[in-house]
C-alpha cells in the first residue's frame, strides 16, 4: 500500500515539475498515471489538467470559465483536507473573480479539522486580516496587518501553480511594509502572511503592467 500511495505522489510531482518545464506532453502523460484515491491526490489530478489545457490553449481565460465550477468546488474545500490542489484552485478562480472569499474556518470545521495558535498571546480573532495596496499593482505593494499582533511576520507570494514566488518578512508590530514586486510576472498571486510560523492571514493581489 505504501509502494502504490509512494509511486501517485511521484506521478503528481513529476507532472507537476513537466507543467513548469512547458512539458506539456510529459504532462499529460504522467498525470494520466495518477489513479484517484485520497482527496488532495484526487485534486491535484484535476487541478493538473485544467493547468495543461489552460498552457496549451495559450492562457486563454475562456476555458477556466468553461471549467469554472469544477475548479471552485475544489476552491471552496479546506486547505488542510484537500491539499495544495485548493489554493492552486484559488489562484485560477481569482482569475475570474477576485471578490469571492473563503470562511476556511468554518469550512474546515464543516470537515472535523480545527486549527488553533498554541500561543494564546496572539490573540487572533475573525477580525484580524491583511489589506495590500494598491490592486492591481505594478512594481510595488503595501501590506498592511489589521489587529494588534507580535513577533515576525513572513509574507508569502504564491503564483498560480500553488509555487512561492517571493518571500519577505517584517516585523509584526510594525503593521506596515512596502514590498518590490517588480521580479513577479504578471499575475494573480495569493498573499499568505505567517505569524510566528503559526497562524496565517490571506489575501491576493493581481501584477498588471
């Protein structure tokens, strides 16, 4: 069993690593190997196909909307249960609207996954979130920390293949950095910012230039 569940994640990282390269024909092949089983390998193969197709058409932004609802149904899911597929989802349904928002704490609670800070000093509540200014950007963007938060933060730029495109840090109490987005490709990417390595606050930003 380990032998079978060993070989569907090296079929997945393979094809994923094929998508990057532009293999697209390699792609197709071993994302073809894939057999459905557990949730987030079950995601990934679907995800995998649409980012084929949507290469091979040319980024035509017609055949994600074609495919919109089965690409928000994985969206919708929790992160923690449907695997990396969920926000690579994401990164393709804000391509078509960047206004939908994800409760992924009561949707994770919907899946009997509950997350919790072990440091009870942060005190993170419903009402604690990040703005970034301005969106669209071109080569910079501000970020902004709405609530009362210590330590360091990291903030994550994540494409969308679901891959860390840019990674800065700040500190926490500061609540206000200007990061240079000017090496990002045009895009939407997640913004995902880790306080303390522990509790992550969410939002996206579009490069237009």
């Amino acid at each position: 069993m380990n032998n079978f569940l060993n070989q569907t994640i090296n079929n997945i990282t393979i094809q994923r690593e094929a998508i990057v390269n532009n293999n697209l024909e390699n792609a197709e092949l071993q994302n073809d190997y894939v057999v459905n089983g557990e949730l987030p390998e079950t995601n990934s193969k679907l995800i995998n196909e649409i980012e084929i197709e949507y290469l091979e058409r040319g980024y035509d932004i017609q055949y994600l909307i074609d495919n919109y609802s089965g690409i928000f149904a994985i969206a919708s899911q929790c992160p923690f249960a449907g695997g990396s597929a969920v926000e690579r989802a994401r990164s393709y349904v804000a391509l078509i609207n960047d206004s939908v928002y994800y409760d992924d704490l009561n949707i994770c609670l919907q899946s009997g996954i509950y997350r919790f800070s072990k440091n009870d000093s942060l005190n993170i509540k419903d009402e604690n979130s990040i703005t970034v200014k301005p969106n669209p950007a071109n080569d910079k963007v501000e970020i902004k920390l709405i609530g009362k938060f210590e330590g360091v933060c990291k903030t994550e730029f994540i494409n969308a293949f679901g891959q860390t495109s840019l990674v800065e840090e700040m500190n926490c109490s500061e609540t206000l950095k200007s990061i240079n987005v000017s090496s990002l490709q045009q895009g939407i990417y997640i913004i995902k910012v880790y306080i303390n390595n522990q509790i992550s606050l969410i939002n996206k930003v579009a490069i237009i230039r």
